[in-house]
C-alpha cells in the first residue's frame, strides 16, 4: 500500500473518531445540565491521573463557566440598548451581529468594538437597528459563522467574494 492511501485511511479514521467524541461531548453535556456542580467535579477527579492534571481541566471550567456569564450579561445588556463601557468589552471577544432595516438583515459582519463599528456603519449605510447574533472568544469561529450567514442571507451591504 503506497503512502497516499495509507495518509487517506489514517484521515477517514481521524474523521470518524472526531465523529464519535462529538456524540460523546453532547451525551456528557446533556447529563451535565442534569447533575450538580460536585458530581461533575468528582467524576472528572476520578478519571484524570494527576492532580495538577485536575486543577489544570478546573481552572478552564471556571473560566468557561465565567466567560460564558460575562456573554450572557453582555447580549442582554446590548438588547436592552445600554451601551457598554470599555472595562466590559473581553478583549478576547468577538462579535458577530447583523444591521436590519424594515426587518430585513442588510448587512452581517464581526467586530470586536460593536459600539465603533455601529457608530461606523451609521455613516455609509442605511438601517434602523442591529443585533448580536453570538460571541465567539476565537476569530476563526466568528469568521466562519459570518462567512455561512452572508450565505445564507445574501446581505445588500456585504461583498459578495466567494
């Protein structure tokens, strides 16, 4: 068997296993919105084999729990129509929103400044309100999400490049 194939079977078999651990990720998820805090935490001390290991998956846990609160307040807060200050922008956020008018999206784009950028869009386009579609702490993932909704909508504002 020539190197090309065995690259492709070892790609096919990468493929699946990301397959497999995506259906075990949304299984544990699903329990974990069933369960107390502590059982998560003394199931995931059983299975890690140190304890700077488990200190290590606790301090991400946290963080995910805190960041995730900090977005929640902030999509409100940005509903609600109360600018934000700077202290509360992440500096590893980055927004994907949308501008309307007449309820029609006319424009998607991403930013990490939403206040400038809408300030921005106020000069050169027309539209009447925006929203905060998601927040993403990875601009790769924010980019894609743009990429699939300018797609999706065919905005009149965003350039059509691909």
């Amino acid at each position: 068997m020539d190197i090309n194939q065995n690259l492709v079977d070892l790609y096919q078999q990468q493929k699946e296993i990301k397959r497999q651990l995506q259906k075990i990720n949304v299984a544990i998820c699903k329990i974990q919105r069933s369960v107390d805090e502590d059982v998560i935490i003394r199931s995931k001390s059983k299975v890690l084999e140190n304890d700077e290991e488990f200190i290590l998956w606790f301090k991400k846990r946290k963080e995910k729990q805190e960041n995730q609160k900090q977005k929640e307040l902030i999509k409100k807060k940005l509903k609600s129509g109360t600018p934000l200050c700077k202290s509360e922008y992440s500096i590893n956020s980055t927004y994907v929103y949308s501008l309307y008018h007449n309820n029609q999206i006319v424009y998607v784009g991403i930013t990490k400044n939403l206040d400038n950028r809408i300030r921005s869009h106020k000069k050169t386009k027309v539209f009447d309100r925006y929203e905060i579609l998601n927040i993403f702490s990875d601009r790769f993932y924010a980019l894609r999400e743009e990429n699939t909704l300018i797609k999706l909508h065919n905005p009149k504002y965003n350039k059509q490049s691909f």
